[in-house]
C-alpha cells in the first residue's frame, strides 16, 4: 500500500500499464523540464511500462531491459534527478500491484523488483556518464578545431596582407611611434626613389619637404599621441635625387591591446602630374589667356585679402582703372588679329612699369586693365606712370600705333570701403575721365558721385512718376506791357516727387530729353494745358487767356506730333488759336524736311508758334523770314541786363541796344516779342519804352497751380 500523500497511491483506482504511465508522465513534467509533449511523454514511458512489465515476467529473468530503459531515459533528455527518485521508488511501491496484478506474480517478485531498480539505475547513470564524456570531447575537439581554424585564418590574413603589402600599386609604409620605418612596400621605395633596405634605415622626418616639415611633424605627433586615429591629407616629399613628389598620403594608427599607440600605416599615391595639371587649370582659371595678366577672378580674390589684412592696420588701397582709348577703331579698321597684338603689348608695358612697386596688374576685359595700389604709394602717381607707358609709340607688325588711355583713379582708408564699392567708384571715375577727352585721368570725388547717384536715380525713377501721376503743372503769367492785362500763360512742368518734394524742370527735363521720355512727357504736358486752358476759355471767354507749351527737339522732329497736337486741341475742346508751342531758337533754325512742314502743318491748325530764347543762338534772319512763327521770347540775360542798377552803365547800355535792335527786327518780321525774367518794375518800364509787347517774369507772377490763375482771372486782375 502506497503511503499517503503519495500520488500513485492517490490514483490506486485506475489500474492498468496505461495508468501508471499516465501518473508517471504527469509526475516527470512536474518535477523538471521535459522537452516532449505531454502525449509525447505518455506514449514513451507507457512502452517503457510495458517493457519493464515484460522483463519482470521473462524467464529466465534479466535486468538488463530496465538498464535500456534507463539509458532510454536519459536519451530522452528526461534527466532531472527528483524524476528518476520518483521513478524507482514507484516501481518497488506501485508497479507490481498497477501493472503486474492482472496476470499474477512471479514467486521471487521481489527480487525481480529490486533488479530492475537497479538496472534502471545503473543504465541511467552509466547514460549519463557516456552523454557527459561525449559532451567533454566535443567541446575539446571544437576548441581544438577553433584554433585550428584562428591559426589558419591567422595565416591566411598574413598572406593577404602580405600579398596586397608587396603587389600594391600604392606606396605602403610602416613606421614606429619614434617615426623609424620598419617596413615598405617596393611601390613606396620605387616612388622615393631608395631601396627597401635604404628606406628602413631612414625615420620618416628626413623624407619631409622642408616648406612642410612642421605640419607633417605635428600631424605625425597627433598620431603617435593617440589624439586622432587617422588623417589624410595632399603633401610633398623628398625624392633620393632631391627632386619634389606630390603625395596623397592616408595615415592610420594601429594601436596595442591596452590602447597604446604601436606604429603607422601609410599609404601614398604618387599625384604629381595631377597636382601640376591642377595648378595649370588654376593658372588658366585665373589668368587672361591672351595677355597672361591676372584675370578678373584673380583681382578680385587679390583685392578681397589685401582688404582683409590691411584692415586692421588703418592703410588706404587704390586702384587704377585703365581704359584704352579708341580701340574698338583700331579692332575694325586694323583687324582684331592686331588689335590682340596690341592688347599683349600693352599689358607687357603695364606690368613692366609698376614692377618694382609690386603692383598687381590684371585685365578685366575688352580693352580695360586695372592696376591695385597697395603699399600707400600715390594711386595718381602710378596713373600717370601707367599713361606715360601706353602714350609711348607702339609697334604692332609694320603698323606704328599712337594710343591713349583714360584712367580713373580710386584712393582711400581701407576700413572706408569695400571691394565692390572700390570698384563701383573706380568704374565710375574712368566715365568721368573718358568724358572729359582722351589721355587722361580723374580721381575720384565723392561730392560728384553723389550728384552722379541722384541724377540716375531722378532718371531712373521717371518712367514710374510719369505713370504715377506725380508730374504736376504751374502756370506763369505773360502780361501785356502796354496795358498790363494778362494775356497768356506758359505752362512748366514740375515733379512732385515722393521723396524730395517738388522739384524744377532744371533737374530732370534734360534727363527726360537724354532717355527719350520727353514725348511722352511733352504730351502730357500738352493734353493737360489744354484741359486747363479750355476750363479758362469757358469759364472766362472775354479774357481769351492764351496757354503756351514748350516742345523739346525730340517732339518737333516727330513725325506723329501734328496729329498729337490736333488730338489734344479735339479732345479738351480748345480753341487753336488759344494754344501757343514754344520752340527753342536752335530746334527751330535746326528745321528741314519732315519737321519743317510739321511746323507749317501746325501753323495751318490755327496754334501760336513761339521761338525760345531768342538770341542766345545763331539765327539765320532770312531764314527764320521764312518760317510760320508768330512770336518771339527775348532771351533772359538780355532783359537782365537792363536792371538799370547802377552796377555797369555801359553794359546796360549795350544790352538796352540789344534789346531794342531785336524788338525791332521781330517787328519788321511781323512778330510779337515776350521778354523773359522780367524782375523789376524799372525792366517793365525800360521794356514798354522799346515798345516790347509782353512780358514774364516774377515781376509779373510766379509760376503757380492752375487755381492761382483762376483766382486771378476771376479777381479781374487779368
């Protein structure tokens, strides 16, 4: 009988092999590891049951059976040692009643019994003692393959290196902390040209380049002190003859077990002839390929160093803009081949003439040269050393040339500019040189670049004014000098500028003659003193106020302006006869073809023609007979030369004749004369003495908006 507490005796009711390898099965699980299934369990130990059963029974009797199913056991990874103590102790307790009752049992059953304990045991032992050997050999042998394995994979990695090390296309080099080259590859010794043997009596310092020895030290230093594993970089080395070999060298550390520093691997790649054609692109790159001077690329890389360095110290740089003069006549009429020629002679003579100052001379382009001006020598100096040497006769094949240059010259604090300013002023000074004649040189002045600057800026911004709307019109009485009514206005533009408020015709209307905007200008001009003039006529007709326009040159030779004007006169509904155009003496003794029947065409719609500033030009009288005018405005200086201010009688005297003689020209022409400038009231007296028919000038009225006007007229001050 089963003690209590035990499992089998808990289950003595169900009997059978099938049962007790059940209750075994289960027991096996919970007491360890099984690597099996718990049906897998069941099946292997009920044919275990089954086999100790048999043996228990088989005459004549032997235990080895339950040794085989001992060592089965264990085969089966069944090993935890709780699982065999329960498993022999169940078979002296429970296996004859469970399993052997049903057939009887044998007589000596209990010596049976006790012999398959043992035999199970035995058999599982000795199971475990083979699987233990077995284990204990093969790790040996593993450990002895692995080391079979490292020292072959040891050697194999020797042959490797040693193979790549010797058949290396690349120079390859060892050296110790101490810099002693230990071994090199016959790539490295072909490139040095020494030996093996000669290189490894050598320390790698004697092999530096003497400009790089300190670097190459230093970066060697940093190596063998562990502060960085590998570097690389491009460096000259020492060839046995003493000749120079560019190198891209690779350095690596190799380094002991514990982390110290052990020796160096080098590589090196001969990149001599790289490194030369390197340089020969750079060359190219920065130089003119006709002349060999520096090119633009270079005087500026130049310019921005000597900027940054002399900065510091509070120097003063210059440059000297050079500009040929005519050149572009020499190119067309002697062929660009001489012109080339010319242009490698002249800057040879550049170059020639500012050498034993240093001076940088580069060519910037075309036929323009600039020298830089470092060291604080006079930059207007070397301008004139630089004209002396163009001026001097050149001899371009059998062709003797004469040529000029016009220089602008640029000199100031180098903490005061910048290289783009510099240049900027530079450029701008050669403009003023070379529109001031040939030969020449001009320097720099910053009041007259100022003017410069606002003047492009006034012309660059009157495009957008015009279609702004910020030209404006101020009116300017011309009063008759017998009666002293006003009989005529004339209209001048001015601009309303949004940042420097009204300005004067002066300023800009040359600007506008200069780009072309004057006709669309003028047209303006026109259409909008026609609207103004037309709200006079209608709100005052008896006054029959007369407005008078200017036209530029540019609008009278304009086939288009007759129909422009006609348009104008429509559209405001206008009166032509109230309509006045002034022409300047020049652009009106100027007139032939086209623009002289223009004004004939105009004349026959009825408008007033006015030549301007009269007598300040050359006036042929017989032709000007000719031509439709119906009035002319005398010139100012001759008006203010009668001020009758006691400051020169005889000059007053001569122009009073002046003036009297062309009032009465214009009279004997049939013409109306306005004097212009009329300041005072003793002009106006002397003027109606030599029987003037109008006058204007402030005397009379500033020029003032068109409200001003109408207040006048409607005052009956008119």
């Amino acid at each position: 009988m089963a003690a209590v507490g035990d499992p089998i005796g808990a289950d003595v009711g169900r009997g059978g092999a099938e049962g007790y390898a059940a209750d075994w099965a289960r027991a096996v699980r919970r007491l360890g590891f099984v690597p099996l299934s718990a049906a897998e369990t069941e099946r292997l130990l009920l044919a275990h049951t089954v086999r100790l059963a048999q043996a228990v029974r088989t005459e004549p009797f032997t235990a080895r059976p339950a040794e085989e199913v001992g060592r089965a056991l264990v085969e089966a990874h069944l090993t935890e040692p709780r699982a065999l103590e329960w498993s022999l102790r169940a078979l002296g307790t429970d296996f004859p009643r469970r399993v052997l009752a049903a057939d009887g049992w044998p007589a000596d059953l209990t010596e049976r019994i006790a012999a398959v304990q043992g035999g199970l045991a035995a058999g599982y032992a000795r199971a475990l003692r083979d699987r233990t050997f077995a284990q204990q050999e093969r790790i040996a042998r593993s450990a002895w393959q692995a080391r079979d394995e490292v020292e072959q994979a040891l050697r194999d990695s020797e042959a490797r290196f040693r193979a790549v090390f010797t058949g290396a296309a690349i120079g390859i080099g060892i050296a110790g902390v101490d810099g002693q080259i230990i071994d090199v590859n016959q790539a490295f010794a072909d490139m040095l040209g020494y030996s093996i043997e000669e290189l490894c009596r050598i320390n790698v310092a004697a092999l530096f380049h003497a400009d790089d020895a300190a670097g190459m030290w230093e970066l060697y230093q940093q190596l063998i002190e562990g502060k960085q594993d590998a570097a690389r970089v491009e460096k000259r080395y020492h060839r046995k003859d003493g000749s120079v070999v560019w190198t891209d060298l690779a350095v690596s550390l190799i380094r002991h077990d514990d982390g110290r520093p052990r020796f160096t691997v080098a590589m090196i790649e001969d990149i001599t002839e790289r490194y030369e054609l390197q340089q020969r692109l750079r060359f190219q790159a920065l130089h003119d390929p006709l002349t060999g001077l520096p090119n633009r690329t270079l005087f500026f890389e130049t310019l921005g160093r000597v900027l940054d360095a002399a900065a510091a110290a509070d120097r003063r740089v210059g440059v000297c803009f050079l500009d040929l003069d005519g050149f572009k006549a020499i190119n067309d009429s002697l062929g660009h081949d001489l012109g080339d020629r010319l242009l490698v002679m002249i800057g040879r003579r550049l170059a020639e003439c500012v050498a034993d100052h240093g001076h940088l001379v580069a060519r910037m382009g075309g036929d323009e040269f600039v020298i830089l001006v470092d060291g604080g020598e006079d930059a207007v100096a070397v301008a004139k050393t630089a004209l002396a040497a163009v001026a001097a006769p050149v001899h371009v094949g059998d062709q003797q040339l004469a040529v000029s240059a016009s220089v602008g010259t640029v000199e100031c604090p180098v903490a005061e500019t910048s290289a783009s300013e510099l240049m900027k002023a530079a450029d701008t000074t050669l403009y003023w040189a070379k529109a001031a004649g040939r030969g020449r040189w001009a320097v720099y002045d910053p009041e007259r670049s100022a003017r410069d600057m606002a003047r492009a800026a006034l012309v660059a911004g009157l495009p957008a004014a015009l279609e702004r709307g910020e030209f404006v019109l101020h009116y300017q009485p011309i009063v008759s000098l017998l009666e002293g009514r006003m009989l005529a206005v004339e209209a001048l533009v001015r601009w309303k500028h949004p940042e420097l408020g009204l300005i004067g015709p002066d300023r800009f209307i040359g600007l506008a003659e200069e780009t072309g905007l004057i006709v669309g200008l003028g047209e303006w001009v026109l259409r909008t003193a026609c609207r103004d003039a037309e709200r006079w006529w209608r709100e005052f007709p008896d006054a029959r106020l007369v407005v008078s326009v200017n036209l530029a040159a540019r609008q009278a030779d304009d086939p288009a302006i007759v129909d422009t004007v006609a348009d104008a006169l429509a559209t405001s509904g206008l009166p032509e006869e109230l309509l006045q155009l002034e022409l300047t003496e020049s652009a009106v003794m100027g007139s032939a073809g086209e623009p002289l029947r223009s004004l004939h065409r105009l004349a026959d719609l009825g408008v007033r023609l006015a030549v301007d500033d009269f007598g300040t030009g050359y006036s042929n009288l017989a032709y000007l007979r000719r031509l439709p005018i119906h009035c002319l405005k005398l010139a100012g200086p001759f008006v203010e030369g009668i001020r009758a201010d006691g400051t020169d009688v005889a000059a007053d005297h001569r122009d009073e004749r002046i003036v009297d003689a062309l009032v009465r020209l214009a009279h004997a022409l049939e013409l109306w004369v306005t004097a212009e400038a009329v300041e005072t009231g003793v002009q106006a007296e002397r003027l109606r003495a030599l029987r003037c028919d109008t006058g204007q000038g402030r005397y009379f009225g500033a020029p003032s908006p068109a409200e001003t006007i109408t207040a006048r007229l409607r005052g009956g001050a008119a």
